[in-house]
C-alpha cells in the first residue's frame, strides 16, 4: 500500500474531526496566543523588556524571542503527543488493533498518519503570529524570520517523528495506561533548554540535551529570534545537524517500533 | 460449502504471564495457560462458531488468527498464509471485528469512520467511496438513516453494525467477529444474527464467529467447536453434538424461591444430593433450574429434586421434560452449570 494513501488517510481523519469538533479547532487557533499571552504577563508582572534583555545579554524584542519560543516549543510537544500519545489515544478509544490491522509497519503508520495533522497545526499557528513579526520587525526582517521558523518546524519535525516514535514504542510495550508524556514532556523541553537556554544547565544535562532532538530545533528557532540577521551558516549547520539526528532517530524507530510490537504481540498487551 | 480448509489451526498453546501484587515491592509471577494445544479447521464459505464461556480461551484464538497476538506454539493458517511468519498477507485477506462498544473515533460520522479505516488498509478514490457505500448498506445502516451520524450518538446496535462494515470494507474472504452481539438486546441481536448468515451464505464469506451464546451459535453457526479451558471439547455440527447428549433428559422447573434462599444454595443443594450438575435462570420472578439426567436415574432423580425444592420451601409451578439443547450437550461435556 501506498504512503501516498496513509498520507491521505491522516488527512482526511483531521478534516473530519475538526469539521465536526468546532470547539477543538477554535481552541487550537487560540492556544499559541493564550500560550503567549501567559508568558508575557508573567515576564511583565515579574520583570520588563529591559530586564529580559540585560539579562539575555542580546538586543532583543522579548515578543519576538517568546513567538519563537512558543512556536517551537508548542511544535515539539505536539509531535511528541501526537506520535508517542497516539498509542495511548487509539488503546483509550479501543481503535488501536485497528490500526495495527492495517497492513503498513506499525511505525509508518503512526508517523504518516500524523504528518498531515502537524503541519496544518504548525503553519495554522505559524500564520497566526505571522502579523506580530511583520509589525514588530518590519516586512523584510519578518519575512526572514517567518522564513526560519517555517524551516525549524519542519526540518526540526524529523526528528522528533523517530524520537516520538520510540515512545510510542514503549508505550506499546509496557501496555502503558497512563499519561507517561505528561511529566516526561516538560522534563525533556526543559533539557532542550525551552525554558532556560541549554548552556546554562549543569554539564551531565548538556550531554543529555545534546542527545535530544528537540534541543536543536529550539536552538535553530532562538537564532531566528535572537539574532538580527542569522548568518547562513549558522543556520545550514543546524539543518544539518538536525537532518543528522533525523536519519538516526528514524532508523532507529523503524526497527524499534517493529521490535515493540512483537513483544506487545507476545505478551497479548493489544 | 466445499471442505477446502479457509482455517487451519494445528496444536496452538498460549500462556500468558501475569503479576500478582504481594505488598509495595513485591510481586508474583503467575503463568495462565489461556490456549493448551487446540486444533481445528474452518471450511470456505462455512459459518464456524467457537463457543466457550469467559475465559475460555475464544478471544485468544480469535486475536492469533487476527495476527495481534503471537503463539507460543503450534500453528495456524489463513488461506494458506501463516499468521506468524506471513502477518502482511495474512491482514489483506482477513477482516476483524473485536469488540462492538468502541472501536471508532467518536467525533466522526459512521461513514466518515469507514472512509478512514478503509484509506489506512490501502483503498482510496472511487473504489473506497463505493465499498463504504456497499458495506453501509448490507449492515443496513444506511436504511435506518444513521450513516452519516456521529458514532457517539450511536446506540450499541449500530456499532456493533459498523463494526461488522468495517471488517468487510477490504471485501476480505474471511471475516473473524469476537462475541459481536455481546451487551445487544435480543432485537438488535437478533438483527445482526440475520445480518451474519446473510452475509456469509450471500457474500460468501468464511465467518468465524466467537460467542458464548448457545441459542446464537446454534442458529448462526454450521459447525460448533466447544472451547473450555484452553481445550476444545467437542467440535461438530449442531445435530451431531446434540446426539451425543440424546440418550440423556433434560429436566425444567420453573420455582418460585423463598426470599431467605438463594439460588445458589438451590443448586448446590441439587447436586450434593443427587451428584447431577444443574444451571439456573432468572424467569419472570423466579427460576428456571436445568438439570441433565441420565434415563436410567430419571424417576428417581426427578422426585429426589422436588423434594428438595420442597424442603427448602420453593413453590414449584412447572416442571417439563425437553429434548437436549446444545446447552445441555455443554453442561454434560465440561462439567460446568453455565457461563
């Protein structure tokens, strides 16, 4: 069977639920600025735009830093639920035989179905904050900007599909009923260096950030957001590295995932 | 029905691991031995039932031959493909339904939930847009109007009708239904019954069909295996398996219970005087109690049993003596008084 088809499949899953479920796609549309909205209320009730940079060190508007941060951040767990989750949501609504029915490998189905979903959702919010960066940074910088961001949630998507699907793997395995993602996710942003920059956490977290995927797509977002004019090659070096991890991650899911699922078969936890 | 095996099953064993929990860090490990070398085959165009109480291994079967479970042992084919080594082929000729009460997502319509499923096995464009209109009008969702309602607002009939679409959206040749009308009432059961000979005589189709419903495997099904225990029992067509229970009588009464007693007490109380193995039902305010009985030991049985219920003050008001059921060929063959 085509992946042309199991790409179809994912889309046509997402037209359907959110034609039908109104509420889940307003929502959708308004979590990036609520996300926003908190970050910077709580840097403005604590702090100010002065304070941020002083302590950043850089000339930098903090809305543009926290969009950029928003954007991936958000990007990064969506994925991380939406391939890792998703063996939980189809076992909670008793879908997930169905899907291993299907006659793809269990990880190319997890991964393809949901490909469709990440970039409507990611380019959805993308154009949401697209008139705040062009406002704040004028057409031409924006547009640059606009330009990078769309890159790091792209490429920085490949990534973390394998590393999502590693957990769905587990998740497979253990016959996991419970929201493991739910105190695993911040743990790994917080490696990622999302909420502090990576260089500040203590050297055994920097071995483990460096390990993560999700690490070098934030960075690839804050050099958008950081600096002025990024130079290209700070950028081509990020791209390749995460294209890198990429290769590794998915190969890696591709025999883990198949791994997963025969020891889940074995142990009847489908 | 030709006597070309569609199912070939041959000495399959499955044991599962379990954990008890013995305090905070403690646990142990219990082996359950689900399947214990069971055999069996299915004929083209046949509807095979697998009959068995909870626990008997029916559902483990059913997810082997679906290639969602793996055996530890012995073998099993569908149309000729090993549901181990050949999983893939295995999944393009089989279509499965596991359960009826979920299974779907919520927020789609009955018709939009075929559309997905049967994109993710491989058909799109034309050809899928024609076989969810097929299967929606053999389930015959689309005369009862519901196809393009949201699944959540669905009652269990339904599903339980999409759910039986949804394994034949592929057109597979061999459709494999654990328990499908579980949890229906008798109408809607009695629909799908219908619905799954229709299906199989008209369509063609190799059915094979768990329940633990005998009125329903002895009407639905061609032949019967009996599962008990991880062991098949018995394994023939209806008349046949009730022959084997002939020679014996079927006793009925109908009692009214005492507040004070339970059934339970009755039908211990039955056979530790009588050694004979009995089940009960719950009948408009009282019991049907049901005990088998050899003929030579009928007369004296019989008023050893009314006099019991007397003893423990039960108003009898009927008393009938019935030809063997497959109910009764199951109580005499597993020693069990019911599911």
């Amino acid at each position: 069977m085509g992946l042309k088809t199991l790409l179809k499949s994912g889309v046509i899953l997402d037209l359907y639920l959110y034609k039908n479920n109104r509420g889940a796609f307003i929502s959708m549309l308004l979590w990036p600025y609520l996300m926003l909205s908190l970050m910077l209320g709580m840097g403005i009730l604590f702090g100010s735009p002065e304070a941020f940079r002083e302590n950043i060190g850089l000339q930098v508007d903090p809305i543009i830093y926290f969009v950029a941060s928003t954007l991936i951040t958000m990007a990064s767990l969506d994925v991380m639920w939406g391939v890792g989750g998703n063996v939980l949501f189809h076992r909670w609504i008793g879908t997930l035989p169905y899907i291993l029915l299907s006659p793809n490998k269990t990880s190319l189905t997890l991964v393809f179905t949901y490909i469709p979903r990440y970039l409507l959702t990611a380019f959805i919010q993308i154009a949401e904050f697209a008139p705040l960066i062009l406002i704040i940074e004028g057409p031409i910088q924006g547009l640059y900007k606009i330009g990078i961001l769309i890159i790091a949630v792209t490429v920085g998507m490949l990534p973390l599909l394998g590393f999502s699907a590693l957990f769905a793997s587990l998740l497979l395995t253990i016959k996991e009923e419970t929201n493991v993602l739910s105190w695993l996710n911040p743990i790994i942003l917080l490696f990622s260096g999302a909420f502090y920059p990576a260089y500040l956490l203590p050297h055994w977290a920097r071995l483990i950030s460096q390990l993560l995927p999700s690490t070098y797509t934030i960075e690839l977002a804050r050099t958008a957001a950081l600096i002025g004019a990024p130079k290209l090659a700070n950028i081509t070096f990020l791209i390749g590295i995460l294209m890198g991890i990429a290769l590794v991650y998915n190969m890696l899911a591709y025999l883990v995932v198949d791994i997963g699922e025969k020891k889940a078969m074995k142990a009847g936890a489908i | 029905m030709s006597h070309e095996a569609a199912i070939t099953v041959r000495n399959l064993k499955k044991n599962y691991t379990t954990y008890l929990r013995k305090g905070l860090f403690k646990r142990e490990k219990k082996i359950v031995e689900a399947l214990k070398g069971i055999s069996f085959e299915v004929y083209r165009g046949e509807v095979f039932g697998l009959l068995g109480p909870n626990g008997a291994g029916k559902t483990t079967t059913v997810k082997i031959l679906s290639t969602l479970l793996l055996p530890d042992s012995g073998e099993a084919k569908i149309l000729g493909f090993d549901v181990v080594k050949e999983a893939a082929k295995v999944r393009k000729v089989i279509g499965v339904s596991l359960t009826v009460e979920k299974g779907f997502f919520w927020k789609l319509t009955g018709r939009e939930n075929l559309t997905y499923f049967g994109m993710l096995y491989g058909i799109d464009g034309e050809p899928l847009k024609r076989r969810v209109e097929e299967v929606l009008d053999m389930v015959g969702l689309k005369n009862l109007g519901v196809a393009d309602k949201l699944y959540e607002e669905y009652s269990l009939g339904m599903k339980a009708r999409l759910s039986i679409a949804r394994a034949l959206i592929t057109n597979p040749e061999v459709l494999i239904l654990d328990e499908p009308t579980l949890g229906l009432d008798p109408p809607s059961a009695r629909t799908l019954r219908e619905l799954l000979v229709k299906i199989a005589h008209e369509e063609r189709k190799t059915v094979l069909v768990t329940t633990h419903n005998m009125f329903e495997a002895e009407i639905v099904c061609d032949r019967i295996a009996i599962i008990n225990e991880g062991r098949i029992i018995a394994l023939d067509i209806v008349e046949k398996l009730k022959e084997s229970v002939a020679d014996n009588i079927s006793l009925e009464i109908f009692a009214l219970l005492p507040a004070n007693i339970s059934v339970k007490t009755v039908i211990s109380a039955i056979q530790n005087k009588t050694g004979l193995l009995s089940d009960a039902f719950a009948e408009n305010g009282g019991f049907r109690i049901k005990v088998v009985i050899p003929p030579k030991e009928s007369d004296e049985a019989t008023s050893k049993i009314l006099r019991l219920l007397h003893e423990y003050k039960c108003s009898v008001r009927r008393v009938e003596v019935k030809e063997p059921t497959l109910e009764d060929v199951f109580i005499q063959l597993t020693g069990r008084k019911g599911f």
